[in-house]
C-alpha cells in the first residue's frame, strides 16, 4: 500500500526539470539584473554626454584579412574617433583578438581605419592579447590606464563595465551605433548575452579579471 501512495517516477522527472529550469531562469535573471542595474549609471549615450578621460578602450569585433573592418567594429572605432576629435579623450587603446598564422589582426585592422583618417600613431595603443572582454580590461589596467572611456554597442557596455570595475578601471561607457541586423543575428547577440551577463558575475567570485589569455 505504501508503494502505491509513491509519487510516480515520470512526475518525480517531470518535478526535477520544471525545478532545474525554474532554478536556472533564476540564476540568469539575476545575473543579468545584477550587472545592468550595477553599470547603468556609467552608460551615457553619445560623445556629446561623455567626461574627459586619458584613453578610449575600443573592444574588438570582427576584422578582414585585407585590413578591413565588419560593421559593427567600425561603428566603435568611430565612436571612439568622434571623442579624441571632441577632445574627450587624448588617444585610443586598441584591444582584440590577433592570429598571426591566420592573418586576422583586429587591433591593426582598428588602428589602420583610424591612421588612415589622420589620427597620429603614436596617440595608439595595441593591445593584441584582447581575447576576451576581461582580458582587455586587466590589460588596459597593466598597461597603468585608470580611468578610461569604453566604446562598444549597447548590449555588450554593462558586461565591459562590469569588468572594467573589477580590474580597478574607472569606466564610463559610450555607445556605439549597433548596425543594421537580421532577426535571428540579433536573437543570437541578445541570448549570448544574456547567457555571457551571469557567467561574469560567477568569473568575477572565482577568479577575478586576468590579462592576455585565450581562454
């Protein structure tokens, strides 16, 4: 008779998966409100609205083999343009991805759009071990930067604040233009996202931001 009084073992399944979700919905929620709510005061939305600093952090995107920029990475190295010519900030720290063996080279493909409209090259910084968003923001700090201006779209400035802080950065965040998209490329930035907000706070608690590394 006890037996028979058990809940069945699908409704024991059923009950795990619906908890296991529920437990995850939680934890990305919370994530994402945490880092949003925790850098939306250093968001302003354009160059005329940004304070003075030192240096423009431009995080890396998309480059091409013959130098040239994707869409979404000329709309943060403009951005970035846009305040050294406003006088916002005295010259440009140019972090990405480099692959030399592949010929992909994001902070020279910046650095190239920007010496090619006249801005002088020593006023450049290279950071080519800008694998990741935290490793652009301990290498920023390494390199002795304290407070800096950070140029990238909308989605991607509270996680790049977000790390800044943690790596001793002053940081106010100016948004770059996000170009036009398809529905499903902006469903994938957006749940990436979402997905990457959450996984910051927990790398923070375990290891901090750590400099150049691929991983």
């Amino acid at each position: 008779m006890a037996d028979a009084k058990a809940p069945p073992r699908r409704g024991r399944a059923r009950r795990f998966v619906v908890g296991a979700l529920g437990l995850g919905a939680l934890v990305l929620g919370a994530g994402n409100a945490w880092v949003a709510l925790t850098t939306s005061r250093d968001i302003v939305p354009g160059v005329a609205e940004a304070p003075e600093r030192p240096v423009a952090i431009v995080l890396g995107n998309r480059a091409f083999a013959d130098g040239s920029v994707s869409p979404e990475l000329e709309a943060r190295v403009s951005v970035a343009l846009e305040l050294y010519r406003a006088k916002k900030v005295e010259g440009f720290f140019l972090s990405g991805a480099f692959y030399p063996e592949e010929s992909y080279d994001e902070p020279g493909a910046m650095a190239g759009w920007l010496l090619r409209r006249g801005v002088p090259r020593q006023a450049i910084v290279l950071d080519r071990q800008g694998f990741r968003t935290a490793a652009t923001m301990a290498n920023a700090a390494a390199h002795g930067f304290r407070s800096v201006l950070v140029c990238t779209q909308p989605y991607h400035l509270p996680r790049a604040l977000y790390f800044a802080r943690h790596a001793g950065l002053t940081a106010t965040g100016v948004a770059a233009r996000s170009p036009p998209a398809r529905f499903f490329v902006r469903a994938y930035i957006f749940l990436r996202e979402m997905l990457a907000r959450p996984e910051a706070v927990v790398e923070i608690a375990v290891r901090g931001v750590r400099a150049g590394s691929k991983s």
